[in-house]
C-alpha cells in the first residue's frame, strides 16, 4: 500500500471504538468494506457520502488487505 493510501486511515481512541476509520471522520474501514460487501458500487458511496473521495475507498480495502496477510499458524 503506498503512503499515501495509508496516511488517510486513521486510528484514534474513544472514535468508533478505536477502529480505523477514513482521514479522522466518523466513517470506519469497516463501514466501507460492509457497503462494498452489499453491492454499493464506488460511485453510489461516493454519491451518499459526499466527504468521501475514491482514494479513501481504494485506501480502506488496501489497508484491509494488508491486515489479512499474514500467515496463520496450524493448531496442534
């Protein structure tokens, strides 16, 4: 992900319960990838959430992918 993306998600405690959320809004990573999960296309999020911009919605499922690549240790 570059800088860029990643400088627009921002992570604060007591806002949306410490989730990261879009540039300091009340809009989470989670809410996005939840529209997104629904059908939502870019343009209909974007049309709802006039604050929103595409690099926000690139940076959220950047920013999500990044957390989901690890690798995951077999139970014994």
């Amino acid at each position: 992900m570059s800088d860029d993306l990643l400088s627009r998600i921002t992570i604060e405690e007591g806002k949306r319960g410490g989730r990261p959320c879009i540039r300091g809004m009340r809009i989470a990573v989670h809410d996005i990838l939840g529209w997104l999960a629904s059908g939502m296309t870019e343009a209909q999020i974007l049309s709802d959430y006039e604050e929103l911009e595409g690099d926000d919605i690139r940076a959220a499922l950047s920013y999500a992918a990044r957390q989901l690549d690890h690798s995951v240790a077999a139970a014994a």
